[in-house]
C-alpha cells in the first residue's frame, strides 16, 4: 500500500525520530483491531495494514475553525476513522497539527525546570497530603512500588482551578517559591491540554457511532487534572522504574514528554514497545473510563515508564476525568445482542477516591474497571 499523503510540516516534526523507533504518520487511516464491528462506527473501515508502533496522526482537520465538533458527526471522517482505529489496536497514538503553541510549551518546561530544581524543603510548602491529592510529592506509588520521580499536580474541581472538591484543592506556589511565572504559565497550559482532550474525546464518540457531542455533559464539571513529573537520574535503573505497569484511571490522557526515551506500551503480544518523543507531537492514550463506555472496542492500554542512569527527563500528562457524579457504562451503540455489556455502571467520583487511596499509600490490590466486569 501506498503511504498516505502528508503536510512538510508534519513529516519534518518526524525526521529527528525515525532513529528512535518506527513511526506511521497516518491521515485518516490506521490499522483496526479486529474487534470493532463496521457497523459501530459511520466511517468507512480503514485498509491499511497494521503499524509496527503507535501512528502519529494529524488532527488538524478537527481543530479547524471549520472542523465541527458536536452535533450529528460533523468531524472529518478520515481523520476520526484514524482515531477510533488507533484507540483499539494500541490505545495509544500521537498527534500533531492540534494548534499548541510550541513557544507556550517552551515556557511551560521551563516553569517545571524551575520548581523541580528548588530545594525539597522549599517543595514541602505544597506536599500534598492524604486529604489533598494537588501539590508536590516524591513517594508516589503505582501498584503499591514507590516511583522513580517526583510530581507536582494540578486539577479541576467541578470543572474550576480555584474550587475545592472531593480530592482536595490546587497549591500553588507562593511569594516564597520566587516563581511568578509558574501559576499563570500551567492556567494556560491546561487550559490549551484540555482543549485538545475534548476535541479528541469527540471523535472516539464520533468513532463509536454516537454524535460527536454524545460525552460532552460528562465533562461540564470535569476534574481533570495535569501533572508535573520530573525523573532524576537513577543510578540503577535495571532496579527501577519510574512508573510501574499500569492503565491511566481515566477517559482520554494527553501527553508532553521531552526528549528521553522511557514510555512504553505494551502490545497486544505482550511485549513493551517504545513511544519516542516527537518534536512538535503529544501523546495520547486511552483510558479505562473511553473502555467501559466503548464496551471494550477501544483499549486502554498498559504502560510503563524506565528509568535512567545517565538522563533526566520531565513530562507531562494531562489526564480528562469526567464529573464527579458520572456513572459510565457502555454506551448504546457499542451493545449488542452478540456483544453484551460487559461492565456495571461505575461512578467516578467514588472511583477517583479509591485509585488516589493507593496513590498515597499502599491500600492493598487497587480499585480496577475489572472489579466492575459482568460475569
């Protein structure tokens, strides 16, 4: 097959990655997973074979000033077909063309350089605490191991930055941190991750066969949240990772990384394959929440983060969570007669409570989407 047609633009963003790792640059087409039914979604079913990793797709037809968005499936066809693709044979996909600046991450990065280079008893001042999940830490956990980094996080509660919600409330760093940049720097920057994630979230809806607007009351009163990692150089890290294992808990995350090679997803084989960092590129993924409401179709996908002896790296993901008082189950058209749902409805707002449970502190086996599966 002939590879797809694409933008100068994009292709450079690539050049400086394909010694990394081998990357599909795809525009409206992308490997399916046999699972998803043609008659799910209202695009025409992709012909191309299946990507040796994760594709990068260009999402600017949906972020057009004419690209659509809500309604009855008004999104680019080609593109959300890309999409909803990606979402069930990897979960995981890059995107560029989403109208990010790049100055703006630029000065995001930097903002991070500077908080995480203060010393920890500066830090302290915003450590969060077992009645707060916002604010700074070095001791979180993922399947009850201690990471390899340390963290700063940041979230919505209702849907507002300056609200007080079920997991606490933001910590921002005062007059004695000397940052004065940092607070209006991440405001914008979360403000442009989430645009992005909602853009993203209506073409998975779109993609299974609902408008393209189908998800958005759940996220009126979103608690989303973005975090800040920094991970230092680990002096053993064939003893270490940075992140363990894990699934994100919830709809849609999207991801700034700079560049160091250490995210990998695990394939449908079971083996770990790397998610280079691309210039100019975010990483999406799937979360559990887009896996119950898809009834499985779309997969969220394990992943993992390495460590480094001789490489510090810092990223960022920006994880869309729906309200707090948001029951998920699968949504209609992804329920059948041959395909039955497979999950009881789940509420958030208590979900969110238990996973942070075993952020902080080992609580023993944690909360899955499995403990909701119909038997």
């Amino acid at each position: 097959l002939k590879p797809p047609l694409v933008s100068t633009s994009a292709q450079s963003m690539l050049s400086t990655a394909s010694a990394l790792v081998a990357v599909t640059l795809i525009v409206g087409h992308a490997a399916p997973r046999s699972s998803v039914p043609k008659t799910v979604a209202r695009v025409t079913p992709s012909t191309s074979t299946a990507a040796a990793s994760p594709p990068v797709i260009d999402i600017s037809p949906l972020v057009s000033p004419h690209a659509g968005g809500a309604g009855d499936g008004c999104m680019d066809e080609a593109t959300v077909a890309a999409i909803r693709d990606a979402c069930a044979d990897w979960g995981f996909f890059l995107i560029v063309g989403h109208g990010i600046d790049e100055q703006m991450v630029d000065r995001f990065y930097e903002q991070k350089r500077l908080f995480f280079d203060l010393p920890s008893e500066v830090k302290e001042r915003v450590r969060r605490s077992a009645d707060n999940s916002k604010g700074w830490y070095d001791d979180e956990l993922t399947k009850n191991k201690v990471d390899w980094k340390q963290g700063f996080d940041v979230g919505a509660q209702d849907g507002s930055l300056d609200e007080r919600g079920l997991d606490g409330a933001n910590q921002w760093p005062d007059a004695a941190f000397d940052l004065p940049e940092f607070e209006p720097t991440v405001r914008s920057y979360f403000a442009e991750a989430h645009r992005v994630a909602m853009v993203l979230v209506r073409a998975m809806s779109q993609g299974l066969g609902m408008p393209a607007d189908h998800f958005d009351s759940e996220f009126d009163r979103h608690t989303s949240y973005l975090r800040l990692n920094y991970y230092p150089l680990c002096p053993r890290p064939q003893d270490h990772l940075c992140i363990s294992p894990h699934t994100d808990a919830g709809a849609v995350t999207v991801l700034t990384q700079s560049n160091v090679q250490s995210l990998q997803v695990q394939g449908s084989d079971g083996r770990w394959y790397d998610v280079p960092p691309v210039p100019g590129a975010f990483v999406i993924n799937t979360g559990d929440v887009m896996q119950v409401w898809s009834n499985g179709l779309y997969n969220a996908p394990v992943h993992r983060v390495i460590a480094h002896e001789d490489k510090v790296r810092y990223s960022s993901p920006y994880f869309l969570n729906p309200n707090y008082s948001c029951d998920y189950a699968p949504i209609p058209s992804c329920v059948t007669d041959a395909r039955p749902s497979k999950y009881r409805p789940i509420n958030w707002g208590k979900f969110r409570m238990a996973r942070f449970a075993g952020d902080f502190a080992d609580v023993g086996e944690e909360t899955q989407i499995s403990d909701f599966e119909i038997a």
